[in-house]
C-alpha cells in the first residue's frame, strides 16, 4: 500500500474541520490512509505573524460568511461555536496519546472531537470535556483524561508541532502527499480549497 | 442580461492574474459579463495587517511553490516575476480612464497588461512600460500615459480602492456575484480558489 497522506490540522480550526470530514475518502479513492497531526496554530502565529482569522478586520468579517458558506459547499454539518477560538491542548494531547496506541482508529477520534465542537458546541478545549468526548469513542475515560497533564504527552506535542513547522506547516488544514523520497515531506497543500488539486496530484502523481 | 460579475483585482497578485484568465469564461456559461475592478492590495494591507505572502515566513516559500503550480493546475500561462510585487498604480490608473472610455474592452486590456508581468517578465508597475503594452490592444498609447499622471484618474483609483474597502474587498481577486437587492455590492468571495463555489452558486442562485 502507497505511503499515508500526511494531514496536519488544528481542532479550532473550522476548515480543518471540513477538511477532515473529507480527506479519508479522498485519500482512499487513490488506495490511500491518513496519518493524523494535531497542530497548534498559535505556535505558527508567533512565526507567521498571522491571528486567528476571525479577529482581523475585513478578513473577519468574510471569513464568519465563508465557514458556514463553504461547509454547506462541501455538505458538511457546522455551527460555529459560541466560544471560538480555542486553545486546543487538550483534545491534541488526547489524539497523540491513542495515536501511538491504535493509530488506525485515529480519524474517528478526530472527527468525533471536532463534530462536538463544530456541530454541538462542546468546548473541547476543556481537559475534562475532550475526555469525555473522547471516552464516546470506546477510550477510557479516565486514562485519555490523565494523559492530557501528563508530562510526557505534553512534550510530544510540543515536538509534533516542532516537527510539523520544520515541514513548512504554518495553517490548518495542511496536507503533504509523500512522494517517496526518502526524507522529503512530500508535496504540500495548505487549505481545504486545495483537495481538488491534491485528487489530481493523487491521479496524476504530479501536474 | 443578468447583472455583471464584479471582479476585484490586484496587478501584483498571481492569484489574481489566474483569476483573470478563468472569470470570463466562468461568468459567460451563466449568461453574464465581468465588470473590471483595480485595487491597491498594499492600502487594504494596512486595514489588515497583512503583508505581500511571499515575504511572510513559511508561508512565503509555500507561496512561492503554490502559484506556479495553481497556474499549471488551472492550464495558465504563468513565470513569477524577476520584480515582485510591484507598486501597480500606473496599469490601475489605465483600466479605470479606459473603463469610462470603452468598459467592453476592459477584460481584453486588464488580461493585456497581467500576461505581460506574469508572462513575459515586464515591469507594468513603470508608467511607460504600462502604456506601451496597453497600447498594444490598440489604445492611444501617449493618451494613456497622460492618464496615469492626470490628477482626475488618480482621484478615481483613490475612490474605486476606498469603495471596494467600503463593500469588504481585503485580497485579490475577490469577486461579488449581484444578488439584485438594491444597494447590497453580491455574495462575496476571496480567492481564484472559490471559482468551483462561484459556479454553483450562480447556476442555483445560491447555496
């Protein structure tokens, strides 16, 4: 089987979340998995000199038309919620933690804690909330809950979103599909506005 | 006829200049034509906070590798400028006193003008350059370079770059699809990369 698409995003991120609700079958369409990288753009902010999207003038106001306009587009189900953004900690810690669990069941945990946020208004920024959204999903509540404080858990995803800026990442959602050269990321595609050139590239194996 | 597209762009923006090769043909398949728009990215820039993305960290190098392959993905003719960005007030200042003049020739001199920076690598941002190759679709070439220094085609560009402010006009290209109440400026969107969205919604009149 060809090499995983590589997919980074942010849980407060409201075209990550469209994003993921379509990348798995876009991926499989080409024979494809998905690895999953819980991103925190406030880390890419300090870099890019960017801010949350909603917060800048014009761009805000387009961007609170656009989310809902563009879920719509792609039949996704969204709200925006009434607390946004977020700090998204907690519900990245819990995925990196089952990652390295049962990578395989990685999506579901993804969408399941993006859908409490982006449909149900759960803010998941919450240690105790993303732990129980997360227990829906068969986890144990109690152990999901715990590795979110847990040193070790914390340090991974600093260096995940380390790693993740060293690759070029700076938005969410960001795609690599790897190309199969040795250490190279793979070709980059930043934005949920980008998944048709990313089903060609997949297609074609490049344009 | 229904009501035209409104088609804000930036001389300086290869995304712009991608959406100016594909609009036309996009609004002609829903029977409507394309009212031409010159903005000042760098005055809505200040608005923002925003800068030119290809000197923004990260993402200026994901930039760099996105535009050349946008152009490639949407079969367009496209070589980044050995100058970029450019100030882009003298080919603005040319579309405006020819849209008085002859709007219906617009699209042919404004597609002119941006094949010339982002094809054949000349700097239209100079007054002369500018009215050398506007004059190659035919205008007076020495009337169209007294434009550019006339203070009453300044004052226009002054107030067609505040009124695109005034309708919510942030980056180019941005694109308004009429809706037909009154003074409300249309459905907005950003970017050559909601053209998909843009077609649908002009063919079921909203989404």
């Amino acid at each position: 089987m060809p090499a995983p698409i590589q997919f980074h995003f942010d849980f407060s991120s409201p075209y990550g979340y469209i994003g993921a609700e379509k990348i798995e079958a876009l991926a499989a369409r080409h024979g494809r998995g998905v690895d999953w990288h819980p991103m925190l753009l406030g880390v890419a902010f300090r870099t890019t000199g960017s801010q949350p999207l909603t917060t800048i003038p014009l761009k805000g106001d387009y961007t609170k038309h656009d989310v809902p306009r563009s879920a719509r587009f792609h039949d996704v189900a969204l709200v925006m919620p009434s607390k946004f953004p977020i700090a998204t900690q907690a519900p990245a810690r819990i995925v990196l933690w089952q990652r390295e669990r049962d990578a395989w069941r990685c999506g579901a945990l993804v969408k399941t804690l993006y859908r409490a946020y982006f449909v149900d208004d759960r803010d998941i920024g919450d240690p105790d909330i993303a732990a129980d959204v997360a227990a829906t999903t068969g986890l144990d509540r109690e152990a999901a809950r715990a590795a979110i404080d847990d040193p070790a858990w914390k340090d991974a995803l600093r260096r995940e979103v380390e790693a993740a800026m060293a690759k070029g990442v700076f938005g969410s959602p960001f795609v690599f599909v790897p190309r199969g050269e040795g250490h190279d990321p793979g070709e980059p595609f930043w934005g949920s506005d980008r998944f048709d050139q990313i089903d060609r590239w997949l297609a074609k194996g490049g344009f």
